[in-house]
C-alpha cells in the first residue's frame, strides 16, 4: 500500500482549494502524494450549476465577493477570462411594510432611507458613537456572558436597525435565527470593533489604524470593488471543476469513507467503499472537510470528545427555488441585485436574488429569473413540503413583492431541498471549537477544514484551506526533521 502524504476527504471548495495548495507545492524537489476523496459523482459540493433551455442557474451559492484569496485561485487555475462581476453600484433592498425599500449603504443615504423611522436613525446614531449601555442582565449570565445577535445590535444600534437590517442579513447569509446566532461568532469583526473602540465608528476608525498594510495587488489578479459580487460565464462549477481537471488522478469520485484508523507508527489507515469495491488508502495525514454531522460519526471511534462538538452544530433546512417568469407579468425593470425579508412581514421566503438581473445571459430574451430561498433556522416546517406546495408558498410572496396581479404560474427550473443546509453559528460556538481543538491533540496529523468554523462564505472556505494546506506542509515537514535527527 503507497503511503500518502496526505488524504484529503471531500471535494467541495473547501477540500478543493486545499488540495490545489498543496499540489501547487508538487513541482518543487519537496513534492508531496496527495489524494482527494469525494463520496459524490462530481466535484463542487454545495455548488451547484444547471443549465437548461437558455436558462443558467445555481442551486447552493449564488456569487462569490471576490476576496484575494479566491481571485488568485481563480486565476490561477485558469479562469481569469471567465470571471464575471455584477455592478457594485446595484442597489439592494429591503420589502418593510408592503414596500421594497433600498438598503441605505452609505451615511447620507441612511439620513434619507425611508426604511428607519426618524427615532431609529438617532438610536442607530448614538449608538454607533459609542453612547451604549453594557453588555448586563440575569440573561446574559445564563449565557455565559455571550451575547446573541440580536442582543448585541439592539443594545448597540436598536431595535429598528435589528429588525429591518440585520436581521434580513442574518436570513440571508445564515437561514439563521438571530435570537440563538452568537454575534461574536457570526459578527466577528463588528463585535471586535466594538470592544477596541468602545462604539462601532471608534472602533472602525481604531481598527483600520492597526490594519497592517495590504501587500502590492498581483498584476495578474483582476482589481474589484468593494461591494462587487462575482461568477463565472459558465456559473460557479466553473471553479471546482477547474481545479479538478489540474488534479487528474489525484481525485477519486464516488469513494465514500466507512472507517478511519491510526496505526502504531502514527498514521492513518482510511477504509472506502467505492465503484471497484473495498479500497484502503494509508497517509501521514488526513484533513476532512466533510459536514460536522458526517465528521462526528468517523471520528467517533477515535475521538469521543472531538465527534461529540462536531454533534451539537445544527444545519436548518432551506429549499432554493428558482423560478421564471416573462418579463411582462414582473413590477417593471427589475434592477438590482434582489431583496430579503425581515420576519414579521406576512411574508414566508427568506429572500430573493433577481439572477437575470445580477449577470448577464442568465435567462433568454423576454424572461427573469428569480431564485428565492426558504425555510432556515426560524421556519424547519419547510422540509415537510413537498415540491409543489413549496412552489405555491414562494410564488405567492413574489406575487405580493414583484409580480403584477393575478400572474399565472411561472416556470419552474428547479426546487433544491438542502436537508441540511447551513451551519448555525449558535450561542457556544467558541467553546464547542476549543473543545475540538483539545481534542485533535491526540490525533496529530488530523485536520478539520469546513464551514462550520471560519465562515460560511466561499471566500472564507478558500482562505481558510489556503491556511491549513500551510499546517499541513508544516507538520510534514517537522516529521521529517525528527526522522532525519533519529
């Protein structure tokens, strides 16, 4: 049996983006074996890009920001000409009170939004200032003195702001409840900036004092702008499928592992089933990027501690629905990059991203293309409708936000039911990831690597790969040095 140097388990971005870091390190005199696991036909996890009848649409993510870490990547597997972005100048919005408002995102727009009342702007602005009462109460002791989401922005920029801002966001990003969500963990930079300066503006201002300075831009790497979302022409399976292809036999597709153990001389032996039948695979270390819920059960067996953190993370169930309709039957010119729904609004989607609207050639000549979300962390009903009675739901909310009167029924592209979608960054979050890392101590050599820590956000999956493929390439080569020294 070839001993690997390393076993990467999962062919999401995540295992993707580590596997291509530490491939790229291959042509050096210090190359390493590596081999890339993925229990599914196809590479991308999550992502997941149709095309069908002059419609392009994506089924998990939507768009990427385009942080360096990911362009680089992106550029470096080849995609530099497929990259796509959408004007950052769009405008977001807001459906408060049976209007679609735009999200203020800068001063002088949040002084004229409609969205805040006039006494919500004046808390959002005292409070932003640093005029805020402490963090206090029987609650929050029960908690362990951590403050949920919506806690730490009602006591900082109140209740309008929370409602009719954040918690939108957190529907978006998260499907998340922002009553369980620890703002420390899901906000961790706001939260931060808070705790240096006292108040959001101070703290922002002392925060980019103390940034270091960027390092020069790569000529080859596209510049962006702030507030740009990214794609490729051919959607985000562009991404993964790229860093396959550079792969070649380093993947192995519909491998799932059944059992993994350590052996006496401090390595790890992984048992597959596979299209050839039983398969063992022996490697130096092994790095899982596969879902908490997955991880727990195959380190039960060698890490009870470990496995039982990874148990209590939560993953809400969300359907993504992508829907068409002819332009004729939509409010207008959809112009934008979509809208999101703060609860409490008689409304049962989470959001909306107008997908035609966002990139370009997304949908043939005369039609939109809506892609909502539904179901989350406050809503687990969902997961017991069926296809059609989640069409119904979702085409009534867009009935009542975008459509004209009495549309028929539109197009429907696709109803992707996510059983379990997003990782919940719940109250907690930084004890459960403290005793994992205690745990991992006694398996040197094994790596966690997936989006129930660091960031949900494609951008987070690829740096945070990024920094362990250099974990893994350091705790390889001090195994080298104690064998050499023997």
């Amino acid at each position: 049996m070839e001993l690997l140097d390393t076993l990467i388990v999962g062919a999401g971005i995540s295992g993707l983006s580590l596997a291509h870091a530490l491939h790229k390190e291959a042509t050096s005199a210090s190359s390493l074996k590596i081999l890339v696991a993925e229990s599914q036909g196809r590479v991308g996890g999550n992502i997941t890009t149709v095309t069908a009848g002059g419609f392009l649409w994506e089924e998990g993510p939507n768009s990427f920001s385009p942080t360096a870490e990911l362009m680089k990547l992106a550029v470096d597997v080849g995609l530099k000409q497929e990259l796509i972005f959408a004007d950052h100048k769009l405008p977001r919005f807001v459906y408060w009170q049976n209007k679609l408002q735009p999200v203020p995102m800068t001063p002088p727009a949040m002084i004229q939004s409609q969205l805040l009342s006039f006494p919500g702007k004046l808390r959002a602005l005292f409070g932003a200032l640093g005029f805020v009462a402490p963090a206090m109460g029987d609650r929050l002791s029960q908690q362990g003195d951590e403050e949920t989401v919506s806690q730490f922005f009602r006591r900082h920029l109140g209740t309008e702001v929370m409602q009719r801002l954040v918690e939108p966001f957190v529907s978006g990003v998260y499907a998340g409840d922002p009553q369980q969500l620890s703002a420390a963990a899901a906000f961790g930079r706001v939260t931060k900036m808070a705790d240096v300066g006292g108040g959001l503006v101070a703290g922002a201002l002392l925060s980019a004092r103390k940034r270091p300075k960027k390092m020069p831009a790569d000529p080859n790497v596209p510049k962006t702008r702030p507030g740009e979302l990214g794609s490729f022409k051919q959607g985000l399976k562009a991404l993964p499928e790229a860093i396959a292809a550079q792969l070649t036999d380093r993947l192995k597709l519909n491998w799932q592992l059944t059992r993994l153990q350590r052996t006496e001389r401090e390595t790890y032996i992984a048992e597959f089933s596979t299209p050839d039948g039983p398969q063992q695979v022996e490697a130096r270390t092994v790095v899982l990027t596969t879902p908490a819920y997955v991880t727990a059960d195959l380190l039960g067996p060698l890490q009870p501690e470990v496995s039982s953190a990874l148990q209590t993370f939560t993953y809400p169930t969300v359907a993504s629905v992508v829907l068409a309709y002819p332009q004729s039957d939509v409010k207008g010119k959809l112009v934008g990059f979509g809208n999101l729904i703060p609860r409490g609004q008689g409304i049962r989607t989470l959001g909306t991203i107008w997908t035609s609207s966002l990139f370009a050639d997304r949908a043939p000549a005369g039609w939109q293309t809506l892609t909502s979300y539904i179901g989350g962390a406050t809503d687990s009903e969902i997961g017991n409708l069926d296809s059609e009675q989640i069409v119904r739901e979702v085409h009534r909310d867009l009935s009542r936000i975008l459509l004209k009167p009495n549309v028929p029924q539109p197009k429907v592209l696709t109803v992707k039911l996510w059983k379990r979608a997003i990782p919940q960054y719940n109250l907690g979050h930084f004890d459960r990831l403290q005793q994992i890392d205690r745990g991992l101590k006694s398996l040197p050599g094994v790596y966690l690597c997936s989006n129930y820590f660091g960031g949900v956000a494609l951008g987070d999956c690829v740096r945070r790969s990024f920094e362990r493929a250099l974990e893994v390439r350091e705790y390889l080569q001090n195994q080298e040095s104690d064998t050499r020294s023997i």
